[in-house]
C-alpha cells in the first residue's frame, strides 16, 4: 500500500525533535507531500535505509534525544 500524509500525522502525538524514516534496502526519499506536516509542525525529517535508521535510533535514545524511527520493512 502507499503511504499518504495521514501515516506520519500520527507521529506528532509523540512530540518528537526528529522523526528517522527507515525506507527498506535502500535509501528512498519520499515526496515532501508525505512528510510536509511533520515539518509544518518543527519537526526534522532523516531519511536512511532501515538498517541505518534502526543503529541511529539506538544512539540518539541512548543521548535521551526525542526521536521517533518510521520504518519500512520489505
């Protein structure tokens, strides 16, 4: 299924500082349409394959950071 604008609104209940977008294999940026609220809102976007996003998610909670992973398993 495609995602759509309303698979990342959920993630501002979270109030994260940064949102890791885990895309599969590979590096995919997705359309800015997809993520535009997460940016309205302040909200910084780092997309990286899964794998990269999964070892940063670990660091940046073990820093106490705010950050949420989305991520894309294929």
């Amino acid at each position: 299924a495609a995602l759509a604008p309303a698979d990342f609104a959920g993630l501002l209940e979270y109030a994260p500082e940064l949102v890791l977008l885990g895309t599969g294999a590979a590096q995919r940026f997705p359309d800015p349409r997809l993520t535009g609220g997460l940016a309205a809102a302040g909200i910084a976007v780092d997309v990286m394959d899964t794998r990269a996003a999964c070892r940063t998610f670990n660091i940046l909670i073990s820093e106490d950071r705010r950050v949420v992973a989305a991520l894309l398993i294929e």
